[in-house]
C-alpha cells in the first residue's frame, strides 16, 4: 500500500526513517545517491531504487533526508538538485547580458500584436527589449501601453503619438526604475489588456515563474490579471536558476516566450504543465 503513495512527498516514509538502526552503509549510500542526483539534475525515485539497488521506500527515506539536510529538492516522483537562488542584480548590470536572444523575444513578442491593441508591459531589460521593437514598429499604431517602469515609458516616448503609454504609478524601487507598492496595482484592478508580458528570475520546475521580491511578484500578479493573455518573457538563463519569491505557477499563464537553450529539466516541467512554450534560436521558432 505504501508503494503507490509516491506523490505525496514521503509523508509516509516518516516512520519508515526512524526505523532500525543507521549504518555506515546507509550513510554511504545516501552520500553516493547526493552526488548522483546533483550530477543527473532530476532522477525518478524508480530509477534510483535500480541504480542503488534498494526498495523505494529505502530510496524515498533517504531522499527526504538529503532533503532537509539542503543538499537536494524532494519533487513530485523523484529528486533533484538544488537551483541556488540568485541575488537582485540592477537593471545596468544586466542590460548588456544575452542581447540577441532578448532582441528575438522582442521581435516575436511584437509580432503578436496588431493595431488598436492594449498590452501591459513589466520592468525589466526582457521586456525593454520589447519595448524597442514596440517602438521600432512603425505600422503598429493606435496601442495602448501600460507599465510600471519609468525607463520603459520613457523608451517608448519616440511613438508617441501612435502609441499611448500609461505609467500605472507606486512606489520608486531604484533597481529596476520599476514603480511597485498597494498603489501600482489600482489602475491594473480597472483594465483588462488584451496582452500581458512578464519578465521572471526563474523559472523553477518544482515551483513555477520566480520573482525577485513581494512587491515584484504582487505586482506582476496583478498583470496577469488585468490581462486577457499572459505571457513570460525570458532569455534561457533563467530557465537554470530560481529567486526568492514564486509568481504563479505554470498553469497560470498562457505562454512562455524564450530565446537560447533552456535547462531541459525545466522545459519537462513547462511540457507537463500544458502551457505553451516558444523556444526561438536564430530566428527560427519552436513551439513545445
């Protein structure tokens, strides 16, 4: 009975870890599974039963044990390594890294919209890079442009007039020239959008789309609801690490939108959510 109860994160297991003695052996073991679940990224938790060469119930006992310990992540049918969090980098350290694969989000972003449109667009150098192919879009016209980042609206100051832009207001954060706080969200509770794109600090397999902080991820949830479409942009990277704060989860939006060679244990993730992913690569798309 206890064999079929896999997906419930080893809450069964927990008699099983008290029971009987620890031996060197386990202890060796548990050491040799640490470095073979850090060297496969994510392992099944049958797989590693055969690999050890033990019962899976001994294989989750000795994952959850890894697990509290912090060397690895329990998830859903298995165990993987642990994605280190990544600090808040500000908005001019970041805006020279990956250019051509945000410039082909740019591009592809863009290129959902058609006149008479409204989108939100967040902070951050993905979606200024949308913000230039907004602006570099001379046929778009009539847009309406919402975005909580003074040097986004400021970017898209060269299309105005064919281009409407409305900064939502808050409070200044000087990392990311982003307005954010109760008061950024009031204009957002009153329009839906036609399109939303969000950018992320990661994208965690376990967890979802990350953001750097409370105030980051209140707001782009806001987004997602003033929008009738959500869509994430992101360059690859952030396919390989996490942040502090979790956004929502994959389910929740409508599309990820990425440039480069994503971490092919997120990208399962992404496929086994549902959710529309679009992997571009030299300008040529691909949907998975």
């Amino acid at each position: 009975m206890g064999e079929t109860l896999d997906d419930d994160f080893g809450a069964h297991d927990q008699g099983v870890i008290g029971s009987g003695a620890e031996t060197p052996a386990s202890e060796a073991r548990r050491e040799q599974l640490l470095s073979f679940i850090q060297t496969h990224e994510f392992v099944r938790i049958f797989d590693l039963a055969r690999q050890f060469g033990v019962s899976e119930v001994t294989i989750r006992s000795d994952v959850d044990i890894l697990a509290r310990r912090g060397g690895i992540r329990r998830v859903r049918g298995g165990a993987m390594r642990v994605v280190e969090a990544v600090p808040e980098v500000d908005y001019e350290a970041r805006v020279s890294s990956f250019l051509p694969e945000k410039r082909l989000i740019g591009q592809a972003a863009t290129a959902m919209l058609a006149p008479g449109d409204s989108i939100i667009l967040d902070v951050g150098t993905t979606a200024m890079a949308i913000a230039h192919a907004i602006a570099d879009r001379e046929d778009l016209t009539n847009l309406t442009i919402f975005t909580p980042g003074l040097n986004i609206a400021l970017a898209l100051e060269r299309a105005i007039p064919r281009v409407e832009v409305v900064v939502t207001g808050g409070t200044l954060r000087p990392q990311q020239h982003s307005l954010v706080g109760p008061v950024s969200t009031l204009i957002l509770e009153r329009i839906r959008a036609a399109y939303a794109f969000i950018g992320c600090n990661g994208v965690d397999p376990a967890f979802g789309i990350m953001g750097l902080s409370l105030p980051d991820a209140a707001l782009k949830q806001a987004i997602l609801r003033a929008s009738r479409k959500g869509i994430v942009v992101t360059d690859a990277s952030k396919f390989s690490q996490t942040s502090l704060v979790r956004v929502c989860g994959f389910e929740d939006v409508d599309m990820i939108l990425t440039a480069g060679a994503p971490d092919p244990i997120a990208v399962e993730a992404v496929r086994e959510s549902g959710v529309e992913l679009r992997i571009l690569n030299n300008d040529r798309p691909s949907t998975r």
